[in-house]
C-alpha cells in the first residue's frame, strides 16, 4: 500500500464525494421526467415552461457525475491500487458511467430545448433515447463493485464500506437486467439515492480516518 495521501488531498477528495453526490440526487428532484403515456401536444405544453428546470437538472446530473467519479478515483489512489486489474476496473467503470451520464444530459438538453421551441419530432425522440441511456447505466459496469474490491485490498475504509459497496453494485446489476423486463426506475433511482449516500459516507470516514 502506497503512502497514506496528504489531508489536503483527503479533504478536497472528500469535498468532491459530497458536493458530488449531494448534487447527484438533488438532480432526480430537479428533473423527474415527464409523466409517461403523454400525446406529442401534452409532452410540448409539459416541458416549454419548465425548459430552465430541465436544463438545471441536466447540468446537476453531469457535474455530480464528475465529482463522484474524481471521488471514486480518489480512493484507487490513496489505496496504491491503480494499476491493480480491480483499480483498473474502477477506472474503467467510472469513464463509462461519466460518458453515459453526459450523453443522457445531452438528450435532456437536446430534448429541452426542442420542446420549448414547439419541435415535437426532436423532443420525443430525445424523450425516448434518455429512457434507452437509463437502461446503457445498469449495463455498465457498477462502480462500486470494483471499488469494494480495492477497498478490500488496501484498507482505505473499513469493511462496512466494502461489504456495503459491492451489495449496492451488486443490486444495481441485478435491477440493470431485470429493469428491461419490466418499469423498475423508480426502484432503481432509490437505490441510486443509496449509492449516493454511501459516497456521502464513504467521504467523511475518508477524512475522519486520515486525520486520526
């Protein structure tokens, strides 16, 4: 294991797993979606005046995704672990997820934009494809499996933090596939409001254990 970072590094790590997350599922509030089954005309008169609402929402969802992936990194890094096939593997979940994240923004924005401007063309098919993107998240390998792994091996958090890590990846997974059967997003944006939570966590016990 490679020296214990700096608790400057530690605490702007931390900082990113925070802000990250918090404006992670700030963004499922923000942005919710329209309600399914609406008419072309009923999908336009939903989204134009909430056209600065769904443009936030995007925006929230990329920039969380960012600093949660930087936090995620954070940890391979203190671990020493980065060239490990698991820290590997973290890295290469976490660019997946980050570029799936920035490509259903882009449909949200794509899709704002042309909704409030009366395309109705542009704006269902952006509705669609930010459904299709949902589905790409689970197929993407989970980051926190990998990270579980690593935090295993290196000790950077406790096991509560591992076990807990690789369960919510683990179920993430397993809702990915049973989620093109049947509507489950409403169970899965709970459990990304778990995952969330154990960023949260994960980042104070971070700071809390390079500072003892």
């Amino acid at each position: 294991m490679s020296d214990l970072p700096s608790k400057q590094f530690a605490l702007l790590a931390a900082l990113f797993g925070i802000v990250g997350s918090i404006t992670l599922i700030g963004s499922f509030m923000i942005n919710p979606g329209p309600p399914p089954g609406l008419s072309p005309e009923a999908l336009v008169a939903w989204a134009a005046p909430r056209e600065g609402v769904i443009l936030l929402g995007g925006w929230t969802q990329g920039i969380g995704s960012l600093l949660t992936v930087l936090f995620a990194l954070a940890l391979v890094h203190a671990g020493g672990d980065a060239s490990g096939f698991a820290g590997t593997v973290t890295k290469l979940a976490s660019a997946t997820i980050l570029a799936v994240s920035l490509i259903e923004v882009t449909f949200y924005l794509a899709g704002a934009q042309a909704l409030a401007t009366g395309d109705k063309a542009l704006g269902i098919t952006s509705t669609q494809l930010i459904k299709a993107v949902q589905h790409v998240f689970l197929i993407a390998p989970a980051v926190l499996i990998p990270l579980g792994i690593v935090l295993a091996r290196t000790g950077v958090l406790g096991p509560g933090f591992v076990y807990s890590a690789i369960a919510i990846g683990v179920t993430l997974q397993v809702l990915g596939i049973a989620g093109l059967f049947r509507p489950l997003q409403n169970i899965v944006d709970l459990v990304l409001i778990v995952q969330g939570l154990w960023f949260v966590s994960a980042s104070v016990a971070f700071v809390v254990r390079q500072r003892s």
